[in-house]
C-alpha cells in the first residue's frame, strides 16, 4: 500500500471489545513505538499499559468523558520526560547566543 492510499483509507476507531488481547500484543506495540525515531534521539517517551478497569475510567473522565478509553481492554499511556528537552532548549539558546555573538564579530 502507497502512503496516499494509506493515508485516504485511514480510519478512526472509537468502539473496542472489552476482551483481553493476544500475549505479546501489548509488548510488540510498547517496543515498535519505543525503537521509533525521535528528535535527536532522545527517546523522552515512557509506556504504561493499563488494564485495571477503575484505572481506566479515571483515564476516561481526565480525557474528557471519552466512553472508548474505559472499553478498551488495554489503554497505553504515553509519558514525556520533559527534562532532556529542556536540557535541549538550553543548549540550543547557548549556540544561538555564541551563533550571535560570532555573527557581532565578523561586522
């Protein structure tokens, strides 16, 4: 399938059965988005599987009310460690302060 047609036939899916999924699933969905790639590889995600259902309709009401978070059986929870971004920003706000103190130089 071309990436177009992917993207026309895409679809959303807001209805789940509330039935346990294959052993492994939720394992191959964590490690495929967790190899993906991320802006200078800092890899800030962090997965959480949860199938507790009390824990679910907690994720629903903070979503919103969103019906489908509590009906699936396993919502994964995507977490971002801010701290290597901010670690990032710094540096980025160094260079460009040497980037302009260099450019002051060469007038």
């Amino acid at each position: 399938m071309e990436l177009n047609e992917a993207i026309a036939k895409r679809r959303s899916v807001r209805n789940f059965k509330n039935q346990p999924l294959p052993d492994g699933t939720v394992e191959k969905l964590i490690d495929a988005a967790r190899i993906a790639p991320s802006a200078g590889n800092l890899q800030v995600c962090e997965y959480v599987a949860v199938s507790k259902p009390e824990t679910k309709q907690a994720l629903s009401a903070a979503a919103g009310g969103q019906i489908q978070v509590a009906q699936a059986s396993v919502v994964i929870v995507v977490c971002v460690n801010q701290k290597p971004l901010k670690n990032m920003e710094a540096e980025a706000l160094t260079f460009t302060v040497f980037w302009m103190r260099g450019q002051q130089l060469k007038t």
